[in-house]
C-alpha cells in the first residue's frame, strides 16, 4: 500500500502543479515528511491520509486505488484470467 499511496500522491500533487513544499503547507505536515511518504519510505496514519486528501481535494480513498499504470493491475489480471482447458 505504501507505493500505491506514494504513487497517487505525486501523480495528483504533478497534475494539480503543486510542490512538496505546497503540499505540505496545505496539509500542515512536515515537507520532508511528505517527501518520505512519497517514496513509499514512510507508512502514513489515516489521520494524515485525510490531511493529504483534503489538501489535494479528492477523497481519502483516491489515494489507495491503483493508479492506472501500475504493476500490480498486470498481476491481478493474469491471475484472473482463466486456464485452458479448466
């Protein structure tokens, strides 16, 4: 879940033109903090999920849905596609 967060964070923070430093700000968390989230090298609380979320204006739940491109979309379809003869 880390890296589907950190995922969604900067696609949404790179679509709106906003920095770290304004998401941050907007959020009231720490600038690095949001930057250690982003890399997937810090697990975040759901209080600060909301705070993320309020900040980008989508929904909490926006932030943990697979982001189109991402890997494990793949993995989900091959293991739900069915077998020959089965």
């Amino acid at each position: 879940m880390p890296d589907i967060l950190a995922a969604n964070i900067r696609r949404l923070r790179n679509a709106q033109g906003i920095s770290q430093e304004e998401l941050a700000h907007r959020s009231g968390i720490d600038r690095s903090y949001v930057g250690q989230i982003e890399r997937a090298e810090h697990k975040a609380t759901v209080v600060t999920l909301g705070r993320l979320a309020r900040a980008l204006k989508v929904l909490p739940g926006d932030l943990l849905t697979l982001p189109p491109d991402h890997p494990y979309l793949s993995e989900l379809a091959a293991a739900t596609r069915p077998r020959n003869g089965a």
